[in-house]
C-alpha cells in the first residue's frame, strides 16, 4: 500500500530560526526515503508566545488532514496548542522540558522526565559526596527538575545536607547573587539555566571569584559540551555535566552535515555553516528523533490517512489516542540514545554520558543509566601532574585595596564589568605576571583598606592578611609592607618597590623679613672660620712683619744712618691692614717684604672669594623667600614645639614600626600615637586631606612612595625629613605556596627589564594629574648659607699661603743676618741670637741699628754707644749722611705712628739743625 505525500504530518515552530524546521524537514524525508510510505511535512512558523498566531496556524494545519502537530516551543504557546490537541484528541510531540503532561493527553513528550533527569544529578552529587551545595536555577519552570535532587539524604553519615536554593534575576547580571553566594561559603554549585544563559553565567562567576580549584560545578544544560569552555578549562574549578550523544560519531556528524545543507536551503544560502563541531544542540537531535518515532508508528500503525477535523467543528480524530498509547510502547534507538516511555508515557529511561572540563577539553569520566552512576576513571587534572607550581591555566582571586596609585577605580563614561574596572600600579603588576605565568585572575577589594596586623587580643590576623591566610584570597598586592611579622604568617614575593617611612606635611610657610638677614648668607661655622683667619692673618702679619728685614725702614730718609728703624707692622696696624682689606677698603699700609707681600696677597685674595661669595649669596637671600618650617626632622615632630598632632595608618606597617622599635624617640611616638587613637586613619587618603586641612595642624607619618605619588599633585603639602627605615612592598600569598617562586622570579625579570620602573614612572608621575606640582617645587627652590664645605677651599690657599711666607720670612732673615755677619766680621751666630732676642723681645716697633758705621740693619753695641757716635758726628757738622740700603728703601715706606716719632726724639732734634743750617 503506497501513502499519498497528501497524509501531512504539520508542524509549529517558534524558536526564529530555520534549524527545528530544518531538523523537522530531514526527519521527515529521511523516514519517507526508501520506504513504500512517504511523509510530507508542513511547517509554519509564528511568533515566540503569540497564542492567536498558534490558534490560528493549527487551524490552517486542520484544513489539511493531518496526523498530528509538532512544537511549538515557546511555553505558553506549547500549553496553549496542547489544549487544543487534547481537546480534537489530535497527537501533539513536545521536545521541551516541560512538565505539565497528562497520561489521557494527547501528548508525547520525548523531553527526558524530570524525574528521571533530576535523579541524574542526584546520582552524580551523591557520587561526589557533596553534602553542602547551591542550586541555582534560572526560571521557575526548571524546578521540578531538581526534585530529585532537593530529596537527597546522606544515608551513610546521616549527616545533615545542607541546600542552599538561588533563583537568578531576570537579565543578565547575575553577580550580586554570586556574590551573596560567594559569601555564605559554598563551594558547590548545582546549575540548572538556558544554553544562552550558561556562558554568561559561568564567566560573571569567574569575575565574582568562585572558579579558583576550591570550586565545583555541576552543569545540568543537556548541551552542556556545546559550551565553549576555553575560559575555564584552565581555571581549576571542577566541571561536570552530562550529554545525550557524542559529536563524534558517525550518525551525528551526518545529522549535522544533513542539517547544515537543510539550513542553507531553508536560508536560500544566508547560512553557510549552521551547526559546527559539537555544537549540535540536544533539542535539534529530539525533533528528528521525534519525527522518526512518530513516522515509525503511523507505518507500524498503517494508518492512511489524518483526522478529518477542523477547528469549527466539535469532531475529534477517533485514532489520535491510539497513535498516542501505541508511541508510548515503542523503542527507538534515535540520536539521542535510547527512547523508551515508562507507563505513565514518560521518557524515564535514558542514558547519558557523564563530562568533566579538563585543560586538554571534555572527558567523560561516566554513564548514567536508569540503573545508576557508573563511574568510568577517577579523572586526575593533568594540571596537577604538571607540577604544583606551575601557574598555567589557574585562575585565582586576587585581593586589593583602592589605595592610589596601587589599585583605583577606573574612570569610564561606560558601566565597566569584573577585572575591567580596576586599573593602577599593582593591577598593572598583576596583569603582567598574569601574562608571564599564563594565569588568569579575578580582582576583588579589600573594602575597608585594612591590609593587615596580628591582633594579639583576639589571637588573630585582621585585613587582607587574613583572607590570604585562609585562603579566601590568593594574592595579595597593593602597598602591602614587607614586615618580619607578616613574613611569618604569609609569603612575600622579592619586593617590586623599595621606600621608607617619612613625614608628610604642610609646605613651609614664608617666613617674615630677619633685621639680620646679612649674617644669613654664610653659615655661623664659616663665620667662625673667617674671625679665626682674620686673627691669625693678622697676627702673622705682626710676626712676619718682626722677622722680614725689610720691614725695618729708616723712619727720615734723610738721616743716612739712623740710630733706630721703624716697623709699620705693629699688632695694630697688622688688624687694621686685614680689616681694611677684608671690607674693600685699604688701610694705607703696604707690606714691603716678600714674605709680608705673599701673605698680604693672600690674604686679598682670600677677602676677594669670600666677599664676591657673601655678596652673591646675599642677593639670593634678599631675593628668595625664606621658608618657615615647623618641623625639619622625625625629632622635631616627636619634640613638638609647635604641638603638631600627627599619625599612621592605623594597623599599617608605619604603626607597626613605632609600635616595635626600641628607639626611645620612635617609642615616645608611639605611645603619642596610642593614646591618640583618633589620629590614625583607615587610608593614607585620609592622611593626606587632614595634612592640608586648614584647621588642623597634622603631620601623618607614610611611607616615601606613596608621599612622592601625593606630592606630586598636592603642591601644598610636602615630605619632611629623610627615610627612617628600608623596606619594600611585596605580594603575599599562603605560606609555602608553591607560586612564590614564579612569581617572584618574574618580579625580578620585570625589574630587570625596567618594566616596573616605567610603571612606576607612568602611574607617578603620567597618569591622573602627576607633574601638577614640577613648577612649583622648581621655584620653591631656596638659599641656603654658604658652609665650609662650599669655601673651604680658600681657607686651605690662605693657610697655604700663610705658610710660605713665614717661610720666606724665616729666609730672608736668615740672609740678612748672614750678610751683615760678614760685612762687620761677626759671628754668624752671634749675630741671629742677638737678632731672634730682638724679635722674640716685642719690645716695640723701634729697632735699634747695631752697625751705625756699616749699612745694614744689624746691630752690634749697645743703643748708648749708637747714641754717642751720633753726638760725635754732629759735632764734626757731618750732615750728610752717607746714604744707606735702609735710607734709600725708606721712600717705600709711609709712617703713620706718631709714637714712632716721639721715640727718636734724637733724630727729630738732628733733623732741626739741619734744616737751620
Ligand atoms: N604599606 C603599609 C602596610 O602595609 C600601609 C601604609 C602605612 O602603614 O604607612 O601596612
């Protein structure tokens, strides 16, 4: 017997697409190929939940004598065309998980039960062992499909299972609800949503943190193996789900490569490719397996034609309920495995294979049967076999504070999401090792900004610190302070940044005008030195002056042979000389010796250099303005002259540093600090607004980079003082995790690549409003006083100087009592010792002449004897004195001293008679 192609099997599909028309298409021609009966099929689509659209298509489906109708898919539409089969008694195949099926309905439903299918995943967390899991689930139509699971009962420890239920919102933000999950502490989740649903899902709970290797998933989508699951085949989280069928076989790579070239012809071309790899979902294989099955029972059936019905009239096709029971009795090994109904016309007995997400893709790691689980292999993630420490395809939860510029809130006209919305020098740090070790890495903040101290009360660890410790955190990386005690509850990476804890303050205010300011250009010290070598200069001048014979000048030029020589170097006129000199004024004396020349010209140029210095720092004082600064060092602020009040980061490293040291001073500080609790803040922010607040007067002691990053953009506050200790900021993980090494290796390779030096530069003095202040700190620029170490050197050519010509003063002498001891044929020695008596005498600045009859200036006989040759000469009218070396040098010579004068009366009253004469 040969069906006519006018027998229409009909189908309805909503889903928008031309696949199930495509799928439906291929049943039917398939079933119809090769047999003596052959199908037709017709199809017509309306849209999604558009109940009159559904009325009105079965109704147009009636007219063409039909044996029954396939979909729709949408819900309330799949209800509603179910009500109206039921009622003409018209068979209706559903491929939907939908529940609301009647054994007297005309319904065939070839969706799983849910029943059944819940026992699946009960079975499979029963074989996990899990006794406190989290269900989430999408819509509430999916919940019976977790009746088996909400039931399940620890028969052998008795224990209480604990089940936490999540609906997830409508849209598709699902991460507060992740969160909330997150924080309750389960680890296990059972998840039940749409295929669309699923990767959203899946990657906003990487971003929220619960895809590290303490996770589980179970995934209950029957297209769990179409999910692209290269975000998390690495991340460690353990993922289990289930398929109908393996992409891999032969009948399926078939079916996909018949139903793309359906769908090119349905498309008129528009798709090329509609289906690829594994990516044949479950509900496409059900409606080829539906049409197959129906097919199948119309030719065992032998039924010829459809109901003669319509949607006016009140007939029911008296065989709908046959076709239906008799489908109930079949079996069908179809595309997705074995289809049976259980009494109740339920598909209860499936199988499916049971999937496990490995590094290397999806592993089926066992068979569900109605019979139970069977396990095939105890799956080791070959992640593990590679070595504990490797980083590779981990994901792990990285915490850090919004402490600038470490970790900040980026700033984006745009709604960021996950790891998108940080940015900043430690989250740069983590992308980059991330990039190296080929981690990946979800971002969570320490919202309070407590990184962490032992707190020895409570006998516990508070802040970031703890979470790391309990492995709530894998990393931790912000300006987290290497200490000894945090190095014993934690790893610390090799240090990425090197500081010290200094003072931040007001900029010094100016400072008003000093009546003094001129003694402000050389440092007292070097004021000190200058008094000292104007004495000194001085009383060399004095000494040279004795020694260096010709400084003895014949007073009157006149007298040939005097009784007596002058020396303008008296001890007065030595400090008259320097000052005179020393104030660019001259004095009228003028040394005439070598040896009293080379230290007077030393001397001048010794004032030169000092007088052209205070000169020039003079005019930088009168024209910069000076600074008036309350505190200079860590010892002003802990004296607090100025009563500055000041603090830390309470519970931060800084604090910790006083709260440690045994220094007496640091230890003073920190019992200021203890006993002002409400001057320590919860972040360095804070610290710095109440620096620059007007109407406090605070210091807040921090650590030098994050000072440099601060004042770099507040150009009214700077660091005070120098760095009290060193030290560096690392990134802490649980003790002995096998990621220090990596991590820290790939620090000191990002340091030797100058990565994080340009880091550093960018986030300091590059991104968000750093070099506001370059300017500012150029014209800030201050005079300081010259201090010894800036003209020392002259000092070191006047003592050089003064040197030689004592020297050269020594020599001269020496010659000249050399000669003298020849000329008058005296002993050499004779002539010296009566010579160094004179000088060593300071009797005066009068010498006597000791050789009147010879020239010279040495001396023999007593002044007596000089005094009665005198009187001898007079007397002979010899009034022309021969002239002598010393009379003829006297025209350099300019006596200022009357005393000198009074002294040779006896020459003055020669000098008379002369004139009268
Ligand atoms: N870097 C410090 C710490 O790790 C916080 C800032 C401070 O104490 O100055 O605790």
């Amino acid at each position: 017997m040969e069906l006519t192609e006018n027998i229409l099997k009909c189908a309805i599909f909503d889903d928008g697409s031309f696949l199930l028309e495509a799928a439906f298409n291929l049943g039917i021609t398939d079933a119809s190929e090769n047999e003596e009966v052959t199908f037709a099929g017709s199809v017509i689509k309306t849209s999604p939940g558009d109940l009159i659209e559904a009325e009105n298509a079965i109704c147009k489906l009636l007219e063409s004598n039909i044996l029954g109708i396939f979909g729709p898919t949408s819900k309330p539409t799949l209800n509603y065309v179910q009500t109206i089969a039921d009622y003409l008694e018209l068979p209706q195949i559903i491929t939907d998980p939908v529940t609301t099926q009647n054994r007297n309905w005309s319904a065939v439903n070839l969706y799983p039960n849910h029943m059944a299918y819940s026992k699946v995943f009960a079975n499979i967390i029963e074989m996990k062992g899990w006794t406190d899991f989290t269900i989430i689930y999408e819509g509430a139509e999916l919940l019976p499909f977790f009746d088996n699971i909400l039931n399940i009962e620890d028969l052998d420890s008795k224990e209480h299972i604990v089940i936490n239920v999540v609906q997830l919102p409508s849209g598709d933000d699902f991460r507060s609800q992740l969160k909330v999950i997150k924080a309750s502490g389960s680890v296990n989740y059972v998840i039940g949503c749409s295929r669309e649903t699923l990767p959203i899902l899946l990657q906003q709970a990487q971003q929220v943190g619960i895809m590290s290797d303490d996770h589980s998933y179970i995934i209950m989508n029957p297209d769990f193996q179409t999910l692209d699951i290269d975000p998390y085949k690495h991340g460690g989280s353990n993922i289990t789900g289930i398929r109908f069928f393996d992409p891999t076989m032969e009948d399926i790579q078939k079916f996909i490569s018949a139903i793309n070239e359906k769908a090119k012809e349905l498309s008129e071309n528009q798709i090329e490719t509609a289906i690829e790899g594994n990516s044949l979902n479950f509900n496409l294989a059900l409606v080829y397996d539906a049409v197959m099955l129906y097919t199948s029972a119309i030719k065992a059936m032998g039924l010829e034609e459809g109901g003669n019905i319509t949607c006016e009239s009140d007939e029911t096709w008296s065989f709908g309920s046959s076709v239906v029971n008799y489908i109930r009795t079949m079996e069908l090994d179809g595309l997705t495995g074995l289809i049976k109904f259980d009494e109740d016309g339920l598909r209860s007995e499936f199988e499916v294979d049971v999937l496990e997400v490995q590094s290397h893709g999806f592993e089926k790691v066992g068979a569900w049967t109605f019979d139970g689980f069977t396990e095939m292999r105890k799956s080791i993630p070959p992640v593990e076999q590679e070595g504990s420490d490797s980083m590779k395809g981990k994901h792990f939860i990285v915490l850090t504070a919004l402490s600038k510029p470490y970790g900040m809130l980026k700033e984006s006209p745009k709604k960021l999401e996950g790891n998108d919305r940080y940015e900043g020098f430690g989250i740069e740090i983590i992308e980059e090792l991330a990039k190296m070790n080929e981690f990946n890495f979800t971002f969570e903040i320490q919202e309070d900004g407590v990184y962490g101290s032992y707190d020895a009360k409570a006998k516990k660890w508070t802040g970031m610190m703890e979470k790391v410790m309990d492995g709530r955190a894998d990393f931790a990386i912000t300006d987290l302070t290497i200490t000894s005690q945090r190095q014993r509850a934690v790893d610390f990476t090799s240090p990425f940044m090197n500081l010290g804890i200094t003072i931040l303050y007001k900029k010094p205010t100016k400072e008003p005008p000093n009546l003094f300011s001129f003694i402000s250009p050389f440092s007292y010290q070097v004021w000190g030195w200058l008094a000292g070598a104007y004495v000194g200069v001085s009383v060399l001048l004095f000494f040279l002056g004795r020694f260096a014979p010709e400084e003895w000048q014949n007073p009157y030029p006149c007298i040939a042979e005097p009784e007596t020589l002058d020396n303008q170097f008296t001890l007065a006129n030595s400090f008259w000389f320097t000052l005179g000199s020393v104030l660019t004024q001259g004095s009228e004396i003028a040394p005439i010796a070598v040896s009293t020349r080379m230290a007077g010209s030393m001397w001048w140029f010794f004032t030169l250099i000092m007088v052209s210095s205070y000169t020039a720092n003079l005019a930088a004082f009168l024209t910069v303005e000076s600074k008036f600064y309350a505190i200079k060092s860590i010892s002003d602020l802990a004296s607090n002259p100025y009563n500055i009040e000041y603090g830390a980061k309470s519970g931060g490293a800084t604090f910790t540093f006083f709260k440690e040291s045994d220094n007496l001073l640091y230890q003073k500080m920190y019992k200021y600090m203890e006993d002002h609790p409400e001057l320590m803040t919860q972040t360095n922010d804070i610290g710095l607004d109440w620096v620059k607040d007007e109407t406090k007067n605070y210091a807040f002691l921090m650590e030098s980079t994050s000072i440099e990053y601060m004042v770099e953009r507040n150009c009214d506050v700077a660091q005070v003082g120098g760095l009290l200790d060193s030290k560096g900021y690392g990134i802490a993980m649980k003790k002995n995790s096998p990621y220090r090494q990596p991590m820290s290796e790939s620090i000191l390779q990002m340091q030797e690549q100058g990565k994080i030096t340009r880091m550093k530069d960018k986030w300091w003095k590059e991104k968000r409003g750093g070099g506001a202040c370059a300017d500012d700190d150029a014209s800030s620029a201050e005079a300081q006083p010259l201090v010894l170490a800036n003209v020392g050197g002259v000092f070191i050519v006047l003592v050089a100087g003064s040197a030689m010509a004592v020297v050269c003063a020594f020599f001269e002498m020496m010659v000249d009592v050399w000669i003298i001891a020849r000329r008058e044929k005296v002993s050499f020695r004779e002539e010296l010792i009566a010579e160094l008596k004179f000088i060593f005498s300071f009797s005066g600045d009068v010498k006597p002449v000791r050789h009147r009859e010879s020239t010279g200036s040495g001396s023999k006989g007593s002044k007596k004897e000089n005094m009665l040759d005198e009187e001898e000469s007079q007397k002979n009218g010899d009034l022309e004195p021969a002239p002598t070396p010393h009379s003829e040098r006297s025209s350099h010579s300019r006596h200022t001293s009357h005393s000198r004068r009074q002294s040779n009366a006896k020459q003055l009253t020669i000098m008379k008679r002369y004139s009268r004469d």
